[in-house]
C-alpha cells in the first residue's frame, strides 16, 4: 500500500487541532490503560492498520499485557477485563458503529454505572477523536510502522 499524501504536511494548523483533543483527553483522568484499550477497539472496528500498530504498541510501552491485547476482540467472552472497561468498550462498540446502534440505552446506562457524567463525555471524545484519526489514517492509506526481525545467524 502507497500513502496518498502526508496529511500533517498538508493542513498542520488543522491536525494540530485534533492533537490538541487528544492532549487534553489524556490529562482528563481516564486511565491512560482504557484510553489505549478504547483507541484499539475501535481502530479494530473501522479496520485502521496504522492506528492498530501504534495503540498497541503504546499500551504494551505502558505495561498492558500480550493476552488482553490479543483477545480484545473477544472482550465480552473473557474475565480480563473490568466492569469499568468493559462498559467503556461496549460503548465504544456502540458510538463507532452510531449509524447502526444509535447509541442504545442499556450501553449508556452501563457507561453511567462506572462513569461519572464528566469521564463519560470525555470517553465520549476519546471515541469520537480515536474515529476521526481512523478516518484520516484509512483515507490517506497511511502505512503503520514496520518492525524488522532481527536474523539469527
């Protein structure tokens, strides 16, 4: 795959705005864990490679574990996962794919159980700003890092 252009070359004052949300979503006081596990997840919905590469990549720099990286796609079916993240993920699920969920009840109730209404607009963001990048990313064909393997001689 051939990037189609370099976006941040292109219009810096915007992404730099889009940056900013970000800043400013990780000082909110999400946990910086659920922020990476909600930035994967949907960048797992949308199909986003590049954004997949480097969000996990920054959750394992921050200590999360093989196992809950390789079965969050599975999340619902396995004990790895807190009652906090998993409603966090089932409302990512839900705010990714709004045009099909329309955001149901029963996923916002279980967000409000475990967030107050401040952690909730900002996880609410986090979706919102993480889809964005997916969107730019898929668009402008933007290639993930590739790590070599190192040869054993």
């Amino acid at each position: 795959m051939k990037p189609r252009m370099n976006y941040y070359q292109a219009a810096p004052e915007t992404l730099k705005a889009l940056v900013a949300v970000d800043t400013q979503i990780k000082a909110s006081g999400l946990e910086q864990s659920l922020i990476e596990l909600v930035k994967t997840r949907a960048s797992q919905i949308n199909g986003c490679a590049y954004c997949i590469a480097v969000h996990t990549d920054d959750a394992r720099k921050r200590g999360e574990t093989e196992q809950r990286l390789y079965l969050l796609n599975a999340w619902r079916e396995s004990p790895l996962y807190t009652d906090r993240e998993r409603a966090a993920l089932a409302w990512t699920e839900a705010v990714t794919l709004i045009s099909e969920t329309h955001a149901p009840d029963d996923v916002y109730e279980q967000v409000r159980a475990h967030f107050s209404e401040e952690e909730t607009v900002n996880l609410t963001m986090l979706i919102g700003t993480i889809n964005a990048w997916n969107r730019i990313a898929i668009s402008f064909r933007a290639v993930h890092p590739v790590k070599v393997k190192a040869s054993v001689a």
